[in-house]
C-alpha cells in the first residue's frame, strides 16, 4: 500500500508536466464511500496514508481532529460526514488528500488522469447524493457521470469551525 | 527601505516621542531646563539626520522650531500654554513630513501648505520678528539668530576606507556643513589615492581640510558628523589656536599635509614649530588622543538594534530544538539498561538545562518594557479630555514592566481604546463632578505589573461606574440575556464586551470611531489573555487585563484524558493530588470535594470534552489557578513536565475556547494545549446553564 501511494506521487508529478503541454485538464479520482469523486490535481497539495489523530473536542462531528504532517499542525475533516453520508470506515487503503492545508479523510485513491472539455457538465440542480453547493462540475469518467468536487465549498471555514450544540 | 532610512526613521521616531512626553509634561505645568533642553535636543537632532539625507523639507521646517527652542533655551522668549498646544501640531507635522519622505511619497501641497501655516505661527512667538523672518529666509546661510560672534575653523576629515558601503555621501557633509556655516577654503587631499592599477573604487582615499566660518559651537560642528562618526575621522580645531595645527601633523602623520596645508593656504608656515616625527609624544598630542578615546568611550552604546524577524527566525529554530531534545529525553528515559546510560541521561539533562537557558536568553530579547508605549497615550489621554471638555490626570506606573514585543504591540490599539472609553464614558464634565462631591479633575490611572506568571495591566477611572440595570436592559433588549437569568455583577460588567452592546446615548466620535469592545475583547483573547471589569456606580470602574509573558513557549505539564494528550500550562499549575476514595464518596454526585478545609471545585475533563469513560483505576486533580480562582482538573494520568512549543490549531478551530493551541511531543503525536483562563470561564458559564 505504501508503494501504491508513492506511485501515485510520481504520477502527479509526470502527468502535471504533461498537462502543461495539453489542453485537457487533469483530476484526481478516489473513492469515498463506495461513489467516485474527483479534485481539480490544482486543489490539491500532496496525499498520504492515513495516520493517527488528536481528537480536538467540542466540534462538529465531520471534523476528526488534527494530525501532525511534517511538523505542521492539519485538521481532519472526515469528507463522507461532510457530505452527510455517514463514516469513513479506517482501513488499510484509507488515505488523506491534503486540500487546502486540510486533511481530508478518504477511502482510496484511485487514478489520476484528464478530462477532455467536452466530458465536463454543469451540475445538476438536485437528483445527486451530496449537496449540490459542493460540485463544481459533473464530468463523464469511464462512462459515468461522478462530481468534481470544489474544494472552497467543502472545507468553507465557517461551516467548519461550528462548534458542536451550536 | 534601507537600512540607513530605517535607522533614520527609528531615530525620529525616538526624537519625537521624547519630544512629545516633555511639551506634555510642559503642559502639566512643569517647565522645567530640562524639559526645553530635550525638546531642542530632538528638533536638532532631527535636523541633523535629515540633513544628512538631504531632506531638506524636514530640516528648513525643523530649522525654525530648533531657532525658537533656543531663544526659549536663553530665556529671551517665555512658554504660553498656546505655544505648547501649537508645538505639539508641529510635532505631528514632524511625523507626516517624516512619514512621507521615509516611503519616498512626495510632500503633498496640503502638507506643505500647512507647514507654512505652522511656520508662520512659529515665527510669530520669535522676538524680534525682523529678524526671525531673515532667519527663515536665510537658511542657506550663516545662522545669526542668536548675534554670536562667528569664527573660523579648520577642519580636518578622513574618512575610513569603506565609508562609502555606508550609504552617506561627503557631498551630504559639506552640504550640511553650509547650512551652519560658510566654508571658505575647501581643499580635498588626493596624495593618499593610489595609482590606477593599484585603486579599488568602492574605497574612500580622499580627505579634506577646511576652514570654516560659523556662529556654532564646536560641539554642533561636531554634530554635524554625529550620524557618521564611526567612518570619519575628525579633528576640529579654531584658527587661532596656532598650537593645534602641530597637533593635527602629529595626529594626521602624513608626510605631505604639511607643505599642503601651507600651499593651500590652510595655515601659515609658522604654525608649525614642530617636524614630524614618528615616535615623538608631546605632552599636548597625547591629551589629544586621551579625550579621542574619550569620546569613543562615551559614545558606545550598549544597545544594539536588531531587526525582530531575525529573532522570530531564532526563536522557531528553538521550539524545533525544543521539541528535538524531547525526544531524546524520551529516548534516553525508555532505555531499560538505566546502569549503562547512566552517562548519555546526564549529558541529554545537562542538554536540556543549557537549552532552556538558551531559550529563556532569546525570550528575554524579545522582552520591552511598556513604558514607552503607554507614554504614547498620554498624548492621545491629553486631546480627548480636551476636545470633550474633561479635565483629566492621567498617571501611568509600572513603565518598566517587561512584556513580549509583539504583545506591547497588540495591546496598544486596545488599550487607547478602553482609554477613550473611560474618558469619554467614565469621567464626568467638572460641573457634574463638582455637584457629585468629587474634584473637578478626574483621574485614570493605567498600571502594569507581573502577577504570578503573567503580566496584568489595569485601567482605573474615578468617573461614574458602569449602570447595572442599564447594561442588563439593554443585553435583554438585544436578545443576549434571557429576561429571568440571574447575573451576577461580574458577569452583567462582561456584558459590555459583547458585540452591539453600547449604552452610551449618543455616540461621540470618541469612542464611536474604531474598535468596539467586542474586538477589544477578542484582540486580548488572541493573546491568550483574558479581560475583567469591576465598578462601583459613582466610584469608578476598573479594568483588568491579564496577559501571558511569552506567546511562544510555555512550560506545561502533560497529562492524560481518555485517548488525548493534554498539556497544562505550568504557570497556571498549584498542585497534583489523587481523588482518594473517600473524597470520591464524599463528593456524591456533587462537583466539589473538600481539600484542607477549603471547597475546591472540580472540573471533569473527560465529561467536558466528551471523552470516553475513564479506564484508569486513580483519578488524578491537577489544581489550576487564574487571578482568584482556583479549580481542580479531574483527569486520568500525570505525565510529567514537558517543554513546550504552541502551534496555532488554524481557523478551523478558532471558535473553541479552553484550548489555545497544539503541541507536536517527541513521538509526533499532538497534545492540546488548555487555556485555563478560558476553561473556567467555560466551566462556569455551562455550569450556569444547567447544561452538564
């Protein structure tokens, strides 16, 4: 498992190069919940294992608490409770993608590849599983629709900092 | 900005501010020499390093103050209480024009225009007025305002090798050099300029000798210099003192300066009666070199100014040190084979030992004493009451209490806001106080002083106290307190902290401009200090501020809840005591135990931050300690002391009080840090609510 993440960073690193060069734009696609969702590779800053955390008291329940990545204090926020669609369930693939200074827990990380302009939707006003404040854009992924994720909303530092009971 | 700007602006800034605390203490009614003299000081001062860098804005307007300071200096002009409400706008004038010549804006015509306003005024107090307005017209030429007999001078310059890595220019010199005076014979000495091939370009060869027509002193001559006189060396002597000119051969041994002067016509050839020799020692040249060194003597400062993200960069490379030596003591500690490591353990303790007096010595450097800040707000003190018509002492004590830079600087803009407040808020016209049996001059006092571990700084007032009912009608009004609470006075005076939460009836534009309390409020939790308040009604109120030495590091005390690790600041820290059993039976379901005697109330931590049933068999009382309360923390294991680093939790976590930041341990695990302040505030405030 750790080779498979390591791999992964290379890719990013090789597909980016590439990316200058092409016209159509690059994503990250992982698993959260079963469902298949992609970040713009712009949003986010690195991907790691999933590692222990500090609980932090008194928040909401969808922020996990914070870990310490190379010094730096991150919070972690749980992305499946996010969408309110229950727990992530810690296993041996479970990863944090780092969006944003931000920990976001996730089942696995699946590919990285490009979407040609074409591919790209607007989101549907409703009929889709998480809020639609979250979606930037729907995209055609292997033949089916998944979201592309936007980040700003997601990790909203007002939502965020609620405290509990509030 | 440069380097050399930013020590100008530092300096101005100094000279002003000493400027401003003596025309205020003036206007309390002591005028003393001293007090002029320092204020003729700085306007000269300032003249001088603005001359320097050819600001000549700054210097034709600082020539004015400095020419009526000294006439006030001789006696032959007296200080009206008009005079000085006008020099401190001269003053701020100073500032802008500073300000603006520091950020290389140009000099707005407003500015200007009022400049020549403020000038105007300043010529008026001269006497006689003729000749003053030559004075200002004259600038460029030789100073006559006092009618000194002027003489002549030689002076002879060198300058040290790099002179020119210094940024001054010896065009600059001379230029100042006539704003004083005439220069009547300059003669630059080229005989120490090497041959071309041997010449490096970024040096100083060159050296003068002048003579020099001047009403001043020798020792404004000598200031002129003041700003580079490490990298020029002087000597200054008056014409007629023919014994000097062998002094200066001795000094100079130069073999050609001699026969240079004479053919310069610098001096005569009978001035020199000696020839130049190089052991020789009269008596006369060796008194030269003694009160050279003199000079030097007494010009070394002790302080050294050093720009303080050096020592912000010094202080993140401690905390990672910190943190780093941790981790070997853990090291070292978990060892099984103590017998054999007996030597590494020593050496790891002695490492830490050194280390916190390393630590403590930086922490120290980013220590100042408040008083020059709060002798800021004098000023600000001085126009409010005036502009509202109070008539207010203001007293300030404990200048020299020491707080970490960047919590002086913090704290500024709060405090001359709760100062505002208590002018304009607290202290009553005259008449009403008068008709209120008290002295028609009020007083605020604003104190510091360090209180077991943290420093606090009070703001009192003699004015009308806060209204209970009014703050609580007001708070009910707005929806922030239910009607049947039950408030206890201390809680109804926080009430003024909460955002839209002003009883003043008419809003001035005081107190009505700026920050409101709520961010006063906040800006002091940001440093993790808390704010009270005490009044009585017709007495008074007082505000009461507690702040943390240092923002950086703190001493903790690690400790143990559920699965999270947290640290207790040890300032905050009285004692560690178990829960024994029959205190446990005694407490029942109360929230206390009796320890000695006293009730001690408990705070149990796993419940308030909704940890997991304990699985520990002893339950452990860390006693805390904040001003005058004092609580104990349940929690499940004592692990001992731990040097700490805070690290903000980011924004995220913004909103949770009882926690001020995290620490990364040795093992890279992260502990909570409390905020024991906000913890029994917190403690308290759910407690009332019924809500635990």
């Amino acid at each position: 498992m750790n080779s498979n993440i390591a791999d992964i960073d290379i890719d990013i690193e090789d597909e980016l190069d590439l990316f200058v060069i092409g016209d159509a734009q690059q994503y990250l696609f992982f698993k959260a919940g079963g469902d298949i969702y992609a970040f713009d590779v712009a949003d986010v800053s690195e991907m790691i294992e999933y590692q222990t955390l500090t609980k932090v008291p008194m928040m909401a329940p969808f922020v996990k608490g914070v870990t310490n990545i190379r010094g730096s204090i991150v919070p972690v926020i749980d992305l499946l409770e996010r969408f309110s669609l229950g727990q992530t369930t810690i296993g041996d693939k479970t990863s944090l993608i780092i969006v944003d200074n931000m920990a976001l827990i996730i089942d696995e990380v699946h590919d990285v590849s490009s979407i040609v302009e074409e591919d790209i939707k607007e989101s549907l006003e409703f009929g889709f599983k998480i809020a639609q404040h979250f979606i930037k854009n729907m995209a055609k992924y292997n033949d089916s629709y998944i979201a592309i994720l936007n980040a700003q909303e997601i990790l909203n530092i007002d939502e965020l900092s609620i405290l509990e009971g509030d | 900005m440069n380097e050399e700007l930013e020590i100008f602006l530092e300096d101005c800034e100094d000279q002003l501010q000493s400027m401003e605390n003596a025309l205020l203490q003036m206007q309390s009614g002591v005028i003393d020499e001293d007090a002029i003299g320092s204020i003729f000081r700085a306007v000269h001062t300032i003249k001088g390093s603005a001359g320097m860098f050819g600001f000549d804005d700054i210097v034709s307007f600082a020539h004015t103050g400095e020419n009526l300071f000294d006439l006030i200096r001789q006696g032959s002009v007296k200080i009206s209480p008009d005079m000085l409400t006008h020099f401190l706008l001269c003053k701020d004038h100073m500032e802008k024009l500073i300000d603006a010549v520091v950020n290389e804006e140009d000099i707005s015509p407003q500015l200007e225009a009022i400049g020549e306003k403020l000038v105007e005024k300043l010529v008026t107090y001269m006497t006689p007025i003729e000749e003053v307005k030559e004075v200002v017209l004259n600038l460029n030429e030789i100073d006559d305002t006092s009618n000194k007999v002027t003489s002549l001078w030689h002076i002879s310059i060198r300058f040290s090798k790099d002179f020119f890595t210094t940024g001054m220019s010896i065009n600059a010199t001379f230029n100042f050099l006539n704003k004083i005076g005439t220069i009547h014979i300059n003669h630059a000495l080229t005989y120490a300029i090497p041959l071309l091939e041997e010449l490096l370009p970024t040096q100083a060869y060159i050296g003068f000798e002048l003579v020099f027509e001047t009403s001043s002193s020798k020792k404004e001559i000598e200031e002129v210099f003041e700003f580079i006189e490490d990298d020029v060396d002087l000597v200054l002597f008056q014409t007629e003192d023919i014994e000097a000119y062998d002094m200066l051969l001795q000094k100079r041994k130069e073999s050609q300066l001699k026969d240079t002067l004479i053919s310069a016509k610098l001096a005569l050839a009978e001035n020199f009666t000696l020839e130049l020799q190089e052991d020789e020692s009269s008596v006369s040249s060796e008194a030269i070199v003694e009160k050279e060194i003199k000079k030097k003597e007494k010009k070394v400062s002790t302080t050294l100014r050093v720009d303080s993200t050096k020592i912000d960069v010094l202080i993140n490379y401690m905390s990672e040190i910190v943190i780093a030596n941790s981790k070997i003591l853990s090291l070292v500690a978990s060892e099984d084979d103590k017998e054999e490591n007996s030597e590494l353990q020593e050496a790891a303790n002695n490492m830490k030992e050194l280390l916190e007096y390393v630590r403590d010595g930086i922490m120290d450097i980013r220590m100042i004493q408040v008083g020059d800040s709060f002798n800021k707000f004098k000023r600000i003190v001085n126009d409010t009451s005036q502009k509202i018509g109070k008539d207010v002492e203001f007293v300030i004590s404990g200048e020299d209490t020491e707080l970490d830079k960047t919590v002086v600087e913090r704290i500024s803009d709060p405090l001359v806001h709760m100062l505002r407040n208590s002018i304009d808020h607290g202290i009553e016209l005259p008449a009403e106080r008068l008709a209120n049996g008290k002295s028609a001059k009020g007083r605020v006092d604003l104190r510091a002083f360090a209180d077991s571990g943290s420093i606090v700084i009070e703001i009192e007032d003699d004015g009308k106290g806060l209204d209970k009912t009014k703050i609580l009608a007001k708070a009910i009004e707005n929806g922030q307190v239910h009607p049947n609470a039950n408030l206890s006075d201390e809680e109804i005076f926080k009430l003024i902290f909460e955002a839209g939460l002003s009883t003043a009836e008419k809003v001035s534009d005081i107190s009505g401009r700026g920050v409101g309390m709520d961010v006063v409020r906040r800006n002091i939790e940001d440093l993790r200090g808390t704010i009270d308040i005490e009044s009585t009604l017709g007495k008074g109120s007082k505000i009461i501020i507690r702040l943390p030495l240092t923002l950086a590091i703190i001493d903790g005390f690690l400790v143990q809840v559920g699965n999270t690790k947290y640290i207790i600041p040890l300032e905050n820290i009285k004692e560690c005591i178990e829960l024994s059993k029959t205190q446990e039976t005694e407490m029942g379901s109360n929230e206390f135990i009796n320890l000695r005697g006293e009730m001690l109330p408990l705070i149990d931590v796993r419940k308030i931050l909704h940890e997991d049933k304990s699985i520990y068999k002893r339950t452990n009382i860390v006693i805390v300690y904040f001003g005058n309360k004092t609580v104990g923390l349940i929690v499940d294991e004592l692990l001992g002391e731990y040097q700490t680093v805070i690290k903000s939790l980011g924004e995220v976590f913004h909103k949770i009080s009882g926690i001020s930041g995290g620490s990364i341990l040795g093992s890279g695990e992260i502990a909570l840090i409390f905020d024991i302040p906000r913890l029994i505030e917190l403690k308290s405030r759910l407690g009332s609510d019924n809500e635990l």
